[in-house]
C-alpha cells in the first residue's frame, strides 16, 4: 500500500510559561493498489494475409454515344446481352442530311472533272482550279464526319449492358448503349500504407463470392498508385481477374485475399490496447515492478484476440490487461495473475 504522510498542526499550551507552541505529528494514510493482471508482449512471426471487400468492376466499359446530337436515330441494331466486338456497327442515325452532303460533293466532284481539263488547256486560271479543289475537299470532309456521326461503331469487344433508346428517338446526349468487357473483371481495393513496401505488380491474388460458395477465382495485381490518400493513409491497388466463363458480374460483392508473406513482430493482448477519446491516439500500460507506466503506440494488423504493435513495446514488457479504468501514469499496483487449473 502506498502511504501519504500528513502534517498536522496541533496546538499545545505550555503549562507554566503562557506560550503556545506548535508540535509537527506524522498520520499516515493507506492508498490502495490498483489491482490488475499482465501479459507479456511476444516477438513472434506474423503471418501477413490481408482480407478486403470490394465490388467487381468491369475491366473496361464505354457509354456509346454519336457526337452529333439532334439527330433522330435511325436504327439500333443489338440488344441488352448481345456480344459485340470492337468496331462492330451498333447504331445508325437519320442520314437525311448525310445524303443531301454527299449529293452536293458528287456534283463538286463532276464540276472539278470538268474544269481540270480546261485549267490544262489555258481556259481558266490556277487561281480558279484550286478554289475549285478546295472546295472539293472540304465537302468530302464533312461528308466522312457526318458518316462517322450516324455510324455509331463499337470501342471494344464485350457484351451490351444497357440500352437507352429505341429507333426514331431524338438522341440528346443520353448514350444509346452502354457495352462492358467483362472477359476479365477488376476490383480495386484500399491498403494501409504499412503494407506499401509488399504489394507489387503481378502478385497473385484470390478472390471469392457469396454466389459461389467454396470457389476461388485467381487474379493479380495489374497496377499500384503511386501515391496514397492523405486522408485516409491508404493507397489503391487494382487486380485483374481472368473471367473466360463470365461467371463473375460487375456489381457483385466480393473478399479479395491478399499474402503478403510474413513479419516479425511484437504481440500483446488486443484487451490491453486503448483509444484516446477524441482523438486517434492508441495506449496501453507497461508495468515496471508494481508502478503502472502510460505508453503510446502505433498499432498493426489485428491477428485474433492480439495486435500487433508496431512501435512503443519491446518484447518481454509485461502490459496490464484489466482494471484499466482506474489506471493512470505512476498508479502504484498490485498484479495477480492467476494461473488456469
């Protein structure tokens, strides 16, 4: 028990000579010990499997859209669920004034055939020849846009996912189709940037789904960012999954298991391990003899009932594992670690 000396002052007359005077005495007051118990922080070799959710994402998708708007659509030529390969003709839009263009640049081309002849006999001018010739060439451009604009081409190979428009519809802006490549798929996850030094391009990864139950599918990791979010000390990393059967749909709910290899590290009960109110601030208590020590530290991986503590505790340091509430830097206490029967 600790004991707080107290000085009182006492009032004693003396007899015989009138004067008072002041005697010091000593009380002496129990504080009781906190009790507690204690774990020793074990180095031990930590096995650095990490498990993300994230949803499947097409690996690449494309709204189609014709760059002309106004335009009433001619035809759609697939559907939802059709497959389509890259280049492929999906749409078509009103070609009435693709046609009136293209019958104003055969008539330029029948007027320009018709002075060549005479610009090479003297009758007119170059002047005369090249405006001509200009002229050509400006309409046969406009023609090939306008062909491109009511010729609605596919950008990749994949499936139609979504159509938003049927023929004779005036197209304002919303794409007309919408196709995925879901050959492959990707997830993209969000790591703590402690395991930054592990991840690298091409590791393997494993990915499962609720809808189906005991399956693996193998992918790798096909980029890492660069740089990481300062908010949240993450960084992204997408994996690619090989997906030959379709079996895996953009929108599904998936686990992506990361091995990043193993560790050393330095492991204490998760129990002993507490948060600062109001702030981030994670700590625990080191017992040195029978005098309680606050301590700092920077938390890892939780792995079962333990974390793993990246600074703040050395292994062999005994930390307290109850009667934390009535804890505080320097409390004196008493340890009782019962042992199991």
């Amino acid at each position: 028990m600790k004991k707080l000396i107290v000085l009182l002052a006492v009032g004693v007359l003396a007899v015989g000579c009138g004067l008072k005077k002041k005697q010091a005495v000593e009380t002496v007051v129990e504080v009781p010990k906190v009790l507690t118990k204690t774990a020793f922080a074990e180095a031990r070799t930590i096995d650095m499997t990490e498990v993300f959710t994230a949803e499947i994402q097409a690996w690449k998708e494309n709204d189609i859209t014709p760059a002309a708007q106004g335009v009433h659509i001619d035809k759609i030529l697939v559907d939802v669920g059709d497959k389509v390969r890259q280049g492929q003709l999906l749409a078509t839009l009103d070609p009435t004034q693709y046609d009136i263009q293209r019958v104003q640049l055969q008539n330029l081309q029948t007027d320009y055939n018709r002075l060549l002849p005479v610009y090479k006999a003297g009758g007119i001018s170059s002047q005369q020849i090249d405006q001509a010739k200009t002229q050509l060439e400006m309409q046969r451009e406009v023609v090939n846009n306008l062909n491109k604009n009511i010729r609605v081409l596919s950008p990749l190979t994949g499936v139609v996912t979504a159509r938003n428009n049927d023929p004779g519809d005036l197209f304002m802006g919303m794409p007309i189709l919408h196709v995925m490549d879901i050959a492959q798929v990707k997830v993209v996850v969000h790591i703590s940037e402690q395991f930054f030094p592990y991840v690298k391009v091409g590791m393997p990864v494993e990915l499962t789904v609720e809808v189906f139950p005991g399956r693996t599918f193998e992918g790798k990791v096909a980029s890492v960012y660069p740089a990481l979010d300062p908010a949240t000390r993450t960084f992204t990393v997408e994996v690619k999954v090989p997906n030959a059967k379709q079996e895996l749909r953009p929108g599904m709910y998936s686990k992506v298991v990361f091995n990043m290899g193993e560790k050393e590290g330095i492991m204490v009960p998760d129990v002993a391990v507490q948060k600062q109110v109001g702030s981030s601030e994670r700590y625990l208590y080191v017992i040195n003899g029978d005098v309680a020590e606050r301590r700092s530290v920077e938390v890892g991986r939780q792995v079962g009932s333990e974390f793993d503590i990246l600074k703040g505790v050395v292994a062999g340091e005994q930390v307290a594992t109850a009667g934390l509430s009535r804890l505080s830097d320097g409390a004196t206490v008493e340890v009782r670690n019962q042992q199991e029967d």
